[in-house]
C-alpha cells in the first residue's frame, strides 16, 4: 500500500469520488495499453523480502519501529506485526549474472539489518512462520502502530461483523476465534516481481495460474503453527482466513475470499482482471486523489493509477497484476506472493530463479494451457501443494505425476531452457537451479522442520522443542547453505544459546481434568489408569476451580458407603498455582513452601498445562 495516507471509506459522498477515480484509472490503462504506452522492454525483475525480528531467546521481539529508525534506509519499510519488517529490493533488468547481483543486494541489506538488531538484542530470522509464535503475540497490542493497519483492521471488521474463525486440520488440527486481522502477521514471504509485456499479459498470467502448485512444492517451508504441525505451507491456509471479511452466512452471496487463487482462466486484456476484482469486492480504503487519470493523458502525462492500486492492494491473489510506474514509463507485472521467506537467502534466490526461468522456458506445447487444464485441475493442484508439500500427486496435462517426477523431469529442463532463454549466465543457472535439483530429490524447508520437530520432541516439552529449533535454523541460516544440506535434528540436540527456562518449557498440555458434578468413582479410574496423582477441576472453558489429590481421593475410598460423592465433595478449592512464564526455580520454591508435587499451570483463570516434581 506504500505511504499513501488512507483513510476508511465511508459515506455516499466519498464512495462515489473514490469510484469515479477507479473508472477513470480502468480507461486510462486501456489507453495506454491500446497505445503502446506500457513499456514492453527491458524486463526487470524485483523482491520484497519480509522478515521477522526476535530476541535473544528466540521469542518474537515487537521492536520494529525502533529498529527501523536505527537502520535508517529506505529500502526498508514496516509490516502489520510489530516484529515484522519488509525490505523492497532495487529492480533490476533480467539477464546475465542478475540473480547474483539480486542475493548479493540482499545480503547487503540484511546485513545492515542484522548489524543494527545485535545493538538491540535482536536477531533476524527469514521463515514462513516463526516456530516460537503463540496466540499471545497476535493480539492488537503488537499491531505496528501506523495508522493505515488499524484502518484496514477497522473497515476489515466493520465488514465482517463477527470474529475471524480459524480452523486448520493437518497432522495437529487448529481451530479458533480470532477479534483481528492480525493473524497475517503470523506469516512472512518472499515476493518475486517479473515485469510482463503487455500484449503477452493474459497468456502470462494463465501460465503463472498453471506452474502455482508444483513450484510452490518445491519451496514449502511453514508446516507449524503455534506448536501444531498442520500444511506444509500453512502460510496459504491461515492468510485465506486472516483477512476474510465474508461474514459465515454470506458466503453463498461472495463465493470467493479475498486472498484467493482465483476461480477461472483470464481472459480477454489486462483491465478485466481488475474488473472482476472490482466486481467481486468493495472497497475497504480511500486516499486524496489530487488527478484524474484521464486527463493526465491528454496532457501527455503518465498517471500513477492511485486508486486503482489502492484497491488491488486489498485483493490478496496469490498471483496477482500489477501497475507501476518506473523512471516515468509505465509497465505491468505479475507479482507472485505464495513463496515463504526463508529458510537461507540462497534458497530464495533459487526459487526466483527457478519461477522466472519455468515461466519464460514454456514451449509452444504449453501455449493455451487454459484449453489444455481445467483450471479446477491447476486450483487444486495449489491446494494439494500447500498441504503436502514435496508428497503431492500432480494432476498435469491429463495425467497423475509425483511431484519429484514432475519437478525433475519436465520443470527443471523448462527452467534451464527459459533462463538461457533470457540471457542468464551459464554459473548462476547451475548455481541455483542445483540448489531447486538437490532439494527436490532431498528435502524442502518443511520437511526439514517437520523431522527436527518431531525429533526434538521425543525428549522435550513442545515449547522448548520450538525454541531449540528456532535457533538451529538460525545457526544454518547464518552460513546461508540450502536447506537441502541442513543436518535434520536429532531428539539430544539443544541450545549453546542462553534460554532462560520457564514454566511453560517444560510443563505438560496434554492434560486429563474433570468437571465438579463428575462422580469420585470416575475419577478415581482416571488417575489408576494414566498413573496422575492430581486432577484439575474445570468449569466451563478451561476455567480452573479446584483440584483433587490422590490424599484426597484416599479419604473417599476408605469410607466406600458414600457412592454419590462427586468431585465437588472432595476438591481444594484454595489451590496453589503458576504462570506458565515464571522460571523453574519459582515453581520449585512454591512446590518445597507447600510440601506439594505438583502445580497448575494457568494463564489468567484457565488452565493450559501442569508442571510436577518429576518435570523438574
């Protein structure tokens, strides 16, 4: 949305100036197209980088703002979480050693990063999503206080009226209600740009729309969330949720979300994108608009098309067109935005290169590939990416493939061929499509979390699992090797990095607990059955109300007349309790003050874990 001061749109007045604008910028592209006006060459490339910032303990850190001001340099720019920044990497024209110069431009600018993080206890991480988030960390308090966040997050909940519901089913399944758009802060990408001559836009973009699945497989690298193990790139799933304003009963009426991978082949020109857009979605924002585009071009003057990119800026296609102008000639470009960050710059650079080169290496066989596809074969094939990563089955021009078959085979060779197409030199092609080879026949950045993880915790508690597993891929990602070469973690693995450890590092979740109108009897199985010497007592959700000890339950049974006893008889209602961010050595005082074994865990009222004696 760049620096524009925006505003929420409201009042007839002002939805009928911001639409007239809207028309105004839709007759004035087709002009310039019609005209030749749109620059059709040299092609340039260019990056977004987003990253996220942590402390010293991994934890995400919400000083954004301050680090922004300390680096000082407009290539960097901020996000909605306030532990989140973006760098805009310098376009370059696409040919010869453009890729090396795009990773050394990159390292550059990270280094300035990295350099001023370290005088704030900081460190950088590039990583879909940060393993250490929690649901803590995505409340309103860490939205980066800019005024353009908080009204998009206005208009976004005036227009849905209710609470974003969140639910993921992956190997863990995540479900729950959310009060703001600041989920999509939870994810971080690597945004590839490619300038695209006009005349080939549509055919361009159907091609983007066809190659989305199989390139995204290559490149997965978010399979957590929350310390849940759901799509290999849970990316996709969680931002089609985070900012979707239907409201549950309406979904009938708007049959797509705003972030969407659309639901057809484009045809027709390049305005018509933007016309069903602008069809399907209302506005959310507005801006002063000081010109109307169509008389700038009968000055001979080239319009920026303010309004029309204010809408498309909130219109989260995962492939999505794009206006610009540059050195004050106008161009088009696809921007593709369903590639994470991370794991290593290396990895990135290779998934550009990997992007441009298969969408400039199609041959004539893959022209009109909206004829050759049903396009409910390419959405499809999308989803069956994000979710599964380098294990999907293809469905290809009419035939099932794996994936490594497909990547190896017909991809590779494509992007080989497109990159030498354009110029690229002969060493940055080996360079980094030998990095896309090795990882396809390897592993991606998911696979290589999803092993460490479940390795890590056979002998640790899921939350310092994460934690030991966030400063392992920072340690790799420091030395910049692909991923594919990444030593998967073994369950001994720790951290010479000093973590204070908390409560909530090593308590237990998966915890049983009973309600106060439960019989003794039950109760008494439960903890011979699991071998648990205390029960939890809760009312309602998770909120905790007492707690029952095997000294308690020893009274009942000696006195085995009293059948109708239930819980409530029995329990203690005074309980000595925890928060899961106190340190170890709290918790064992407390325990050695009251002579017991072991403590509730709880945030505010509601119980979230257990910590005993033996957990210590």
């Amino acid at each position: 949305m760049g620096s524009l001061n925006v505003t929420k749109l409201t009042g007839k007045k002002a939805k009928a100036n911001y639409f007239h604008h809207l028309i105004r910028d839709l007759e004035a592209l087709d002009i310039m197209v019609r005209d030749g006006l749109v620059e059709k060459g040299p092609i340039r490339i260019g990056a977004e980088q987003e990253f996220c910032i942590v402390r010293n303990d991994f934890l995400p850190n919400n000083n954004s703002l301050s680090l922004l001001e300390a680096i000082n340099d407009p290539h960097f720019t901020t996000e909605i979480g306030n532990y989140n920044l973006e760098i805009n990497l310098d376009p370059l024209e696409l040919g010869g050693d453009c890729f090396s110069k795009l990773h050394q431009n990159l390292r550059n600018l990270l280094t300035l990063a990295k350099q001023e993080a370290v005088k704030q206890d900081s460190k950088i991480i590039l990583t879909g999503i940060l393993p250490t988030l929690a649901h803590s960390h995505i409340g309103l308090q860490n939205m980066t206080p800019v005024q353009r966040y908080f009204v998009l997050n206005e208009a976004a909940k005036e227009s849905r009226k209710q609470d974003f519901h969140i639910h993921i089913r992956g190997v863990d399944e995540l479900s729950f209600l959310h009060d703001s758009v600041m989920l999509e802060s939870c994810n971080t990408s690597w945004q590839m740009h490619l300038q695209i001559d006009p005349d080939e836009f549509i055919d361009m973009f159907n091609w983007s729309q066809a190659i989305a699945g199989p390139i995204l497989a290559a490149c997965c690298n978010s399979p957590l969330l929350f310390g849940k193990e759901l799509w290999h790139e849970t990316r996709i799933a969680l931002f089609t949720q985070s900012v979707d304003i239907r409201t549950n009963s309406f979904l009938l009426n708007e049959s797509q979300s705003r972030v969407s991978f659309e639901d057809k082949w484009q045809r027709g020109s390049i305005s018509d994108i933007y016309r069903d857009n602008i069809s399907r979605f209302r506005s959310l924002l507005t801006a002063e608009f000081e010109q109307d585009s169509m008389e700038m071009i009968k000055q001979g003057q080239i319009p920026k098309l303010k309004a029309l990119n204010l809408h498309n800026g909130t219109v989260y296609r995962w492939n999505r067109a794009c206006y610009g102008v540059g050195g004050s000639k106008p161009h088009m470009r696809i921007e593709n935005r369903y590639i994470p960050s991370g794991p290593t710059m290396i990895d990135q650079v290779a998934n550009f290169a990997f992007w441009i080169g298969v969408m400039k290496g199609r041959g004539i066989q893959d022209e009109n590939i909206h004829e050759q596809m049903d396009f409910k074969e390419v959405k499809a094939n999308f989803f069956k990416a994000a979710r599964y990563g380098m294990g999907t089955q293809f469905f290809w021009k009419g035939k099932n493939v794996p994936s490594q078959e497909l990547l190896l085979d017909t991809f590779l060779p494509m992007a080989r061929k497109g990159l030498r197409k354009v110029g690229i030199v002969e060493a940055d092609i080996e360079k980094y499509l030998g990095v896309i080879e090795n990882r396809v026949k390897k592993r991606n950045g998911a696979v290589w979390m999803v092993d460490s993880f479940r390795n890590l915790c056979q002998k640790k508690k899921k939350n310092e699992a994460r934690q030991v597993l966030t400063a392992q891929l920072y340690l790799n990602q420091e030395k910049d090797i692909p991923v594919s070469e990444w030593e998967v973690l073994t369950p001994e693995v720790t951290t010479t990095f000093n973590i204070q450890k908390l409560v909530h590092h090593v308590m237990s979740t998966d915890i049983f607990s009973v309600e106060m109108k439960d019989p003794i009897e039950l109760v008494v199985y439960m903890m011979q059955w699991n071998n648990i010497h205390h029960m939890p007592v809760v009312k309602g959700d998770k909120e905790l109300v007492g707690l029952l000890s095997w000294t308690d339950i020893k009274k009942y049974l000696d006195s085995k007349e009293q059948v109708d006893f239930c819980v409530k008889n029995l329990m203690k209602t005074e309980i000595i309790s925890i928060s899961h961010e106190s340190s170890l050595d709290e918790a064992r005082a407390l325990m050695a003050k009251y002579q017991i074994n072991s403590l509730p865990v709880v945030k505010g009222s509601k119980l979230i874990g257990i910590v005993t004696s033996n957990d210590l």
